[in-house]
C-alpha cells in the first residue's frame, strides 16, 4: 500500500496539487479537502487562479477517489474556477474513458 502525498505550489496564477501513492476509500477524503480548500480560497479571490491536480503518481484510484475529483470539479465550475487533472497514468486514463469523465476532467 502506497500512502497518499499531496504537495501543493503556486506558481503564475496557478496552484498544482501533486498526488501520488493510492487515492482510494481510505483516502479520498484527504484530497477532497484539500481540494475544496484550495476552491474556497480561489472563490473568495474571485477565481484568482486556476487549479490543476496532477497525477502522475498516483499508483491506485478507486470510485471514491474519482468522486473527490469530481466533486472538486463541480465545485470549480460553480464558481468559474479553471480546473483540470492532468498526468493520468494510463489506467487511469482508461477508467476516466471508461467512465467519460476524461472529457470532464483532463485537458485537450
């Protein structure tokens, strides 16, 4: 088992939080926090940044750690916060086409 890492850095108008280790039931919760965190923040600053979750990484993601990026997308479009995931690897690519979230969550 791979222990969730989140690292957080800001750089030109955008904050990248970095995921590595398994996001899973055990640990979705961690993530959507941080997520959600970062999301008021950007909502009090009238979408001052956009947000970018990267994660190449992640070695393991389950539904619940789907349901924490897509909570945090849902949140990021009710306030026009620009989000996206990047760095899928790729069974993780697999399951966000499988499940066609990959139009939703990653960039072009």
């Amino acid at each position: 088992m791979d222990p969730l890492h989140l690292t957080t850095s800001r750089h030109d108008g955008t904050v990248t939080v970095s995921v590595s280790g398994e996001l899973d039931i055990a640990t979705a919760e961690v993530l959507r926090g941080r997520l959600a965190r970062l999301l008021r923040e950007a909502g009090a600053r009238n979408g001052a940044f956009s947000l970018v979750v990267e994660v190449s990484g992640l070695s393991f993601i389950d539904a619940a750690g789907l349901g924490a990026l897509v909570s945090a997308r849902n949140q990021a479009m009710s306030q026009d916060t620009p989000l996206r995931v990047t760095g899928a690897p790729p069974p993780m690519r697999r399951l966000l086409r499988i499940t066609g979230l990959d139009a939703h969550l990653t960039s072009p």
